[in-house]
C-alpha cells in the first residue's frame, strides 16, 4: 500500500471515529472540557470496571457528572447532589481521573458548575450490556 494511501485510510478511520463518538475499548473514557462543552459529548463503554480521564483545558473550574437515570434537569439550579453516580472535578488546566461500574444504559452527563449546562455542557455516556 503507498504512503499516501495508508495515510489517506487513516485519516478517514480517524474522521469516523471522531464523528461516531468515543468507545472506551481499552477501559478507559478520555474526555476533554473546555469553555463550554465535552468533546467528545457521547461516549460509550463496555460494562465492568471503567476509568475516565477529565482534562480541563478551559480556564474555569467544570467537572463532568453522570446523572442516575430518571434524572432531569433543565438549569443547573435544579441539580442535587444526591441525583449524580459519578462526579469529576477538575480545576483549569489539570487531569483528574475516576473509576466507576455503573449498570449498562444510557446516562446523561452534565457539568454542574452554575450557568454551564445552560451553556451546552451536556453530553451522554452508554454503558453497553
């Protein structure tokens, strides 16, 4: 295969995968946050142990929360502490991971900060069976 052919590939396998969402094949969740959303905003995970690593990359405080299902919420004024399965915190500019099992479904993720789900900062998390 010529070089430019196999990079071609590649690029396109890359593309799909962007769009589609993330996987955690590998076990582990890499989600970025920044100023104000989730990239990717859908993930998706095997059921079993999983690990996601939050990376701020924004300049304000954000975490990313999974909401037990059932849980909705419009503003985060309505959020209570006692509705979330997962809480990651994570200053500007920092990394901080976290492990979870949760039952297989689909979840809905939110950062809790005041005015940032109002900004866009929902995504979805599918834990598979």
């Amino acid at each position: 295969m010529s070089l430019r052919l196999a990079l071609a590939s590649a690029i396109g396998t890359l593309i799909i995968t962007a769009c589609a969402g993330s996987s955690a094949d590998s076990g582990l969740l890499e989600i970025a946050v920044d100023d104000f959303e989730f990239r990717p905003s859908a993930v998706t995970a095997a059921s079993g142990d999983v690990q996601v690593e939050v990376r701020n990359v924004g300049g304000v405080d954000h975490n990313w929360t999974v909401l037990q299902p059932g849980a909705v919420i419009i503003t985060s004024s309505e959020f209570e502490a006692s509705m979330a399965l997962v809480v990651v915190d994570v200053a500007p500019r920092a990394v901080e991971t976290a492990s979870f099992n949760l039952p297989p479904g689909p979840y809905v993720v939110i950062c809790t900060v005041p005015g940032h789900l109002e900004a866009g900062m929902k995504g979805e998390l599918t834990i598979g069976g």
